[in-house]
C-alpha cells in the first residue's frame, strides 16, 4: 500500500469518525451540543484536524443529513420490498414517519435545520435522490396522469407536515397511525 492510499484511508477515517461523533452526540444531548470543540474532544483530535476535514458544524451537519438520507433510502426500499403492491404505500409512509420517530436529531440535520445541501436539483447528492426516489417509487402505480415529481413533493410535504406537528405537540401522537392511514388513503384515491 502506498503513502498516498494510506493517508487517504485515515483521512476517511477520521471523517467517518467526526460524523459518527456528531451524530451520537446530536441523538443524545440535541444539536446545539454539537460544537467543534466538543467534536474534537469526543475523537481525540484537535479542532485544527477537525477543520481539516469540514468548515465547521454546518458543514459537518450537512454530512450527516447526507448519510442520514441514505439510510432513509434504505429503509424506504426495504419497506417497500415487503409490502404487497396493495400496501407498498402504507408500508413506505410507517416507515418514514418511523425513521423520524427513532431518530429525530437526524431528521432534524436532513428536513429542519439549515444545512448548504442543493436540494431538489441535479447537483444534489445521491443519497438526496435515492430517499425521494423511494417515495416515487411508492408513488409510481397510483400516478396516473399527475406528474409524479408533484405528487412525490405532495406525499412527502403531507409526512413531514405530520411528522412535524406530531413532535412540536401540535397534533397528539396516539392518533399518528390514523392520520397516516387517512393520508395514505386519500392518495390512493
């Protein structure tokens, strides 16, 4: 192996580290927890290494949601997988609002919080694509003649909406599974 390769797996090494840091410890105490100082300290590096790798905290943030949206992808695929064609829909909407539910710090970094991500472009990340692309996905039989971007947009603002309001308290959370069956309904027409 050479120095060349070797440094270069430490350094993705180390950035795996920091973003792993950051999440556990956003998951934990919530973002404003995350500072790079605190970062640095958690890895046992300096924040000079730390800045190396990223700006500083919103770029680190915009990494995590960056991994956060591939494992959205993942989750959303594997519902769909399982489901019959009747319940795809269903299953796909149970397990984004159970993403958000089991890892709310990460959804925060992917949907809430300021992150420099492009969104909704060609010049967004893969990760972005593949988690709208699973909600397409699930979308794709009942399209119709609607354009499916649109309906896709609609569909997920309708999740993030209860997501949303589900977790500020604004809407109480026992009815959560009621609410997404009427919103799954009402798609399916």
């Amino acid at each position: 192996m050479s120095i060349q390769t070797r440094r270069e797996r430490e350094r993705a090494e180390r950035e795996r580290l920091i973003v792993t840091a950051a999440r556990e410890l956003a998951e934990s105490e919530g973002w404003d927890a995350v500072t790079t100082r605190r970062l640095a300290a958690e890895i046992e590096y300096s924040q000079p290494v730390l800045y190396s790798h990223f700006k500083g905290k919103d770029a680190i943030m915009a990494a995590v949601a960056v991994e956060g949206f591939a494992d959205l992808a993942a989750e959303l695929r594997e519902a769909r997988d399982a489901a019959g064609p009747a319940q795809e829909l269903s299953a796909v909407a149970a397990a984004y609002t159970g993403f958000a539910e089991r890892r709310p710090a990460l959804y925060d970094a992917m949907f809430t919080r300021s992150v420099d991500l492009p969104f909704a472009s060609p010049e967004a990340p893969r990760a972005l694509h593949a988690g709208f692309g699973e909600l397409r996905e699930a979308l794709r039989p009942i399209a119709g003649d609607d354009d499916l971007g649109l309906l896709t947009e609609t569909f997920w603002s309708g999740l993030h909406g209860l997501v949303t309001l589900t977790r500020a308290g604004r809407l109480p959370p026992e009815h959560r599974d009621g609410r997404l069956a009427v919103l799954v309904r009402r798609f399916l027409g």
